[in-house]
C-alpha cells in the first residue's frame, strides 16, 4: 500500500484529487478545503467517483483511508493513502475549515 505523509501531500497543492472518506458529522467539525467526501459509509455505491488515474485517500487518522485503499487496489484504482489523516493534517499547520 502506498502512502504519503501529510507534509508530502500538502507540498502538492490543491491540484490533486483528495478524498475524504470520514462521516458527516467528522466533516462539519473540520476539513480539508479541497477534499472530496465520500463517506466510508457511501463509498462502495460511490466509487465510480473516484478517478481511475489515482487519489489520495484520508480519514481521521489512517484507518479507514487504509481500509479504502485496499478496496481501491482490489478495483485496478491507484490510491495512496494520508497517514496520520486529518489529526495529523492538522497538527502539521496545514488549512483547514471549520464548522
């Protein structure tokens, strides 16, 4: 499984397809700006969503993006996964929204 740190990831830009697979509620406290949401809880009926050519997958810390990354491979879909998620995206200064 491929991953990226989040300092990797930010020093990419916007210009990237990041998909947030944290629920709702997850969502509204905070996110990343840029990202995509797909909830875990939506992802298989959603993953026609997802570009065949590759994304970048996050949740809060690592484990469902992990989760979803294995589901992805298993499609022929490149994906990599953002370790340490959204705390660590976070914790790192990167921007987010708020509420």
């Amino acid at each position: 499984m491929k991953t990226i740190t989040v300092q990797e990831l930010g020093q990419l830009g916007e210009n990237i397809t990041l998909i947030d697979v944290r629920e709702p509620d997850e969502i509204a406290e905070v996110r990343v700006p840029f990202a995509k949401v797909i909830p875990l809880s939506e992802f298989a009926d959603r993953v026609d969503e997802v570009p065949t050519e590759g994304a970048y997958i996050m949740c809060h810390a690592g484990g469902r993006s992990a989760r979803t990354v294995t589901f992805l491979e298993q499609r022929g879909i490149d994906a990599t996964n953002v370790d340490g998620g959204i705390a660590a995206w976070e914790a790192a200064g990167l921007p987010v929204e708020r509420g």
